[in-house]
C-alpha cells in the first residue's frame, strides 16, 4: 500500500491543499503537460537572447505574485518567497537574429494594461510559419523550440561550401538568394537533412544545358570514349612533322657540336701535339740525331720561327694531312714531282705547307707579312734566315710551279736559295692557294747561337 498524496489529505493548508491547483483535474493536465518534452520550452530554463526576461511579472502579462485564474488554492505573493526574474520566449528576437528582418503578417497587438508602476509584458507574437521553396520536400510539423534548439550548432560544424553561390537548381526567394542557401528553417529532420546536403556540389543553374563549373562531368558511354579517345590521337601529319622537326633538331646539335670541334677543339689538340714535336726534336737534336739527309714520312727534323706572327712550329717530312698537317705540323714538299729542296742544299726551293685555319692554324696570318719580315728555319747544324720578298693571294691547288726550283710568279728569274710557304685560301675552305716567298739571307752555325731576329 503506497502513502497518501498530500493533496488527498483535506486537513493540509498551503500549496497542497485541495484546490491549490484550481479546478478539478487540472493538476493531472499539468504533469501530463510537463511529461511531454515537445509541448515544454521551459521559459525559465533558457538563457538564450530570444528568451528575455519578464521583469516584475510571473506569467505572461499579469504581476509577478498574483495567483493565476483559477488557482484561489495558491498562497499569496507575500507569503511566497520572492523569485528570480523570469525569462519567456520571443520569437520576433529569434527570427530577427537568425533569418533578418520579417514582414509582420499582421497589425501588433497593442501592449496589455497594467500599473504604471509595473512594466508590462509584451505578449508573444503569433509564430509565423516559414513557407517552403517551390520544389523542397515537405517541412515536418514540430514545435518552434525544437527548431532552434541545435541550429547554431548545425551551421558552425557544417559551413556553406566555398563554390556556393546565390545561383542554384532552385528558384530564388523573394531577395535573390536560392532556397539552398537560405537558412534552415524546417524541424529537426529538415536540419539533419540539409546539414548532409551542404557538402554536397550544386547542381546545374536553372536554364542551362550543361555541368556547372567545378563540377565533375558526367561519365562518358563507350562510344563517346572511343571518339574522344581517337580525336585525341595525333592525325599522320602531325606525327610526320613532328618527327622531322626532332630530326632536324638533332641534326642542328650534331651540327654545332661539329662545328665546336673543328674551330676548338683540334685547334687545342694540334698545338699540344706540336709542343711535344718540338720537345722530342730539340732532345734528339741534343742526343746527336737527327742529322740531314733522308727523313721518314711525318718524321720530324726542324723547327719554324716567324716572329712577327709569334709562330714557333715543327716541320716534318711529307705533307700527309692525317700524319703531318692535322697534327698541327708544317710538312715538307719532299715526295715524287713534289719533291724540293732542303735548307742546307745550296741552291734550290725550300717549300713547305701548313692549315691556315683548325689544327692548329700555324699559317693562319701569313698573308699580313710584308717584304722584309724574317722567317727563320732552325735545323740540328745552323739557323737558316730568310727575307719575305713576294705574295700570291690567290692561285690553283694544281699549280705546282709556285714549288718550282726559280718559282714562277714570285719574281726569281735566277736559281738561289729560296723558301715557298703555301696554304688554303679564303679562310675556312680549299678552294684556292695563297703563297708567300722569300730568300736567304743569312746561314748561322748553332755554335754561334741564335739570330738577332730570335734574341731581340
């Protein structure tokens, strides 16, 4: 058996006597009321800006400590203890906060009489159902406070994406924004529902016929794939001149790399081998060899000065182009019709000839001599001198009687001891022949030393 409830009991005065909760019944509709969460904002729970507080006043519009209608059971304001202010629900201050200014739906009530002493409550506006966009799927039916309970909330952890825009697939409201990016205004399944819609990508303006930008295109049938594919592909054309464009490339590369060993590189290579032609000469000539007479193809026997031009270069036997000239040496006439005379002979046309440009270039400048300037032939036995006398710029690579023992052309008209240095020319081809004569002038043991031409 359970205990009585107080309010069974007719004896008990206060707040638990019979009737304190007016008429008959209304205490049952009351607890019935709490018990439902939905029908229960509980004013003076909330401490929210939409939920102000009531001042003075308990319920809505009367005084604070006045007993309700219907409740003459209740004890008075002055017997009860005085109570915090309360707080009441505003859903003008809502709506402004969250979703703008709003057009009243109809004239304001006017503000409840009372006391002048007493600030009256403003009453609570009738709540104005948000209508939904043409096309949005149906707004469930919930209460007010349950709509506003978690939307700060949804729009802080779900933002508006960045490619939102005031354009998308629904029609626009009343001020030019689209019903996907107005505020939520539905229960708590509309929230839910457009919280995992945020994240998703807009789909295409209205009136347009294809994918907005940024958003991902359609998939393409099997059909539309291989078309692509082949318009892709490189027609024959483009292929061929691609192919001769990389072909030309390459031979340009092939070109200058060419062209960089012709004018450098042989030029540092032929003046090494020189060098050590020099060298190998003058210890020989040190050792005892190396005496005249008959030398052997590409052997070397004497050495070249032409100080006006600071040439300082060996001579060997025979004009062979691989053993002899493209080593960067001077190569004696001295094989077949070719065939001249040597230094020491007494009388006879010492000629010889040598690159005017690339391996070395010994006679590069030859043509810048005048009559006069020494050009001196050093041998084991003596310093052979000689005077430049004549020039011939241009003349037949077939015209051997340049070589001849009296010259033709150079102005001998005697035999003598002559010297003939030839080469190719114009710069950088073998089209024609430049010649240079001269005569000697002085025979010089190697005992006496070297010539004033050398020393100075």
């Amino acid at each position: 058996m359970s205990a009585p409830r107080p309010e069974d009991d007719p004896g008990l005065q206060g707040p638990y006597a019979q009737g304190a909760y007016g008429a008959d019944g209304a205490f049952a509709a009351a607890v019935e009321s709490l018990a439902d969460p939905l029908n229960d904002p509980l004013p003076g729970e909330h401490a929210s800006p939409w939920f102000r507080s009531e001042g003075p006043q308990g319920d809505a519009g009367a005084p604070r400590g006045a007993a309700p209608a219907g409740g003459a059971g209740r004890s008075p304001a002055s017997e009860r203890p005085q109570e915090a202010p309360g707080e009441w629900y505003d859903p003008e201050g809502y709506q402004r906060d969250w979703y703008g200014p709003q057009q009243p739906s109809g004239p304001a009530p006017a503000p409840a009489p009372g006391p002048a002493s007493v600030t009256p409550a403003t009453p609570a506006a009738p709540v104005t159902p948000v209508a939904p966009a043409p096309g949005a799927a149906p707004v469930p039916d919930e209460t007010l406070g349950l709509r506003t309970a978690d939307t700060r909330r949804i729009v802080a952890d779900h933002p508006a994406p960045p490619f939102a825009s005031s354009v998308s697939a629904g029609p626009s409201g009343p001020s030019g924004t689209s019903a996907a990016t107005d505020p939520v205004t539905g229960g708590r399944a509309e929230r839910r529902r457009a919280a995992k819609g945020r994240g998703r990508r807009p789909g295409p303006p209205t009136g347009t016929t294809g994918p907005a930008p940024g958003t991902p295109a359609a998939p393409l049938s099997r059909v539309e794939a291989r078309r692509a594919a082949k318009a892709a592909k490189d027609s024959p054309a483009v292929v061929a001149s691609r192919a001769v464009g990389e072909i030309f490339i390459s031979l340009g590369v092939l070109m200058l790399l060419f062209v960089t060993y012709q004018l450098w590189w042989t030029n540092v290579r032929a003046e090494q081998i020189a060098g050590k032609e020099t060298n190998k000469i003058q210890e020989e000539w040190a050792k005892g060899a190396g005496k005249p007479g008959v030398f052997a193809p590409g052997q070397g026997f004497a050495i070249m000065h032409i100080p006006k031009l600071d040439v300082v270069v060996p001579i060997a036997e025979g004009i062979n182009k691989e053993k002899v000239l493209d080593r960067g040496l001077l190569g004696h006439y001295g094989e077949g019709k070719l065939k001249t005379a040597m230094p020491e002979d007494k009388q006879g046309n010492f000629a010889v000839a040598g690159h005017r440009n690339t391996h070395g270039e010994p006679f590069r400048y030859i043509n810048k001599l005048s009559p006069g300037d020494p050009i001196v032939v050093e041998t084991r036995e003596a310093y052979y001198t000689y005077e430049m006398t004549a020039i011939l710029p241009q003349t037949s690579p077939s015209n051997i009687s340049v070589i001849e023992p009296i010259p033709v052309g150079s102005g001998f008209t005697k035999p003598g001891r002559y010297i003939t240095l030839t080469t190719c020319t114009p710069e950088f081809t073998s089209t024609y022949r430049l010649i240079v004569w001269g005569k000697m002038v002085d025979e010089r043991p190697r005992s006496e030393g070297k010539p004033k031409t050398l020393v100075g």
